[in-house]
C-alpha cells in the first residue's frame, strides 16, 4: 500500500497523525512527514487519515 499526500494541498493541519500517527509525523521544522509505503496492517489507519484531512489531500493506492 502506498500513502500519498499532495503537498500543495497539505497545509500541515496535522489531523492526520492524530489518527495515524505510525505513518505521519513532523519534522522539526513543522513540515509534515510520512512514510510512503506501509504495510496493509496499517490501512485502517491511513484510511482514518485520509477522511480526516480538512485539505482531502491524503491518497491511498494499493500496490
């Protein structure tokens, strides 16, 4: 599964590593981070993500 985020969507809300916080962090910059790829135990998570982000800038592909 791959995680994708359009980053000129994304306005580093943050929401999304609240509901994923093993896929999403920030930097010490403030600046969003996350892992591309992630194992399918995840999906759930990730897909919590992507319903959360105010930007709808969070995309799921299967691989």
């Amino acid at each position: 599964m791959k995680i994708c985020v359009d980053r000129g969507k994304c306005q580093d809300h943050g929401q999304c590593i609240i509901a994923a916080p093993d896929i999403f962090r920030f930097d010490e910059d403030g600046t969003l981070q996350y892992e591309p790829h992630v194992d399918e135990s995840l999906r759930e998570a990730a897909e919590e993500a992507s319903d959360v982000c105010p930007e709808q800038a969070i995309t799921i592909v299967d691989e």
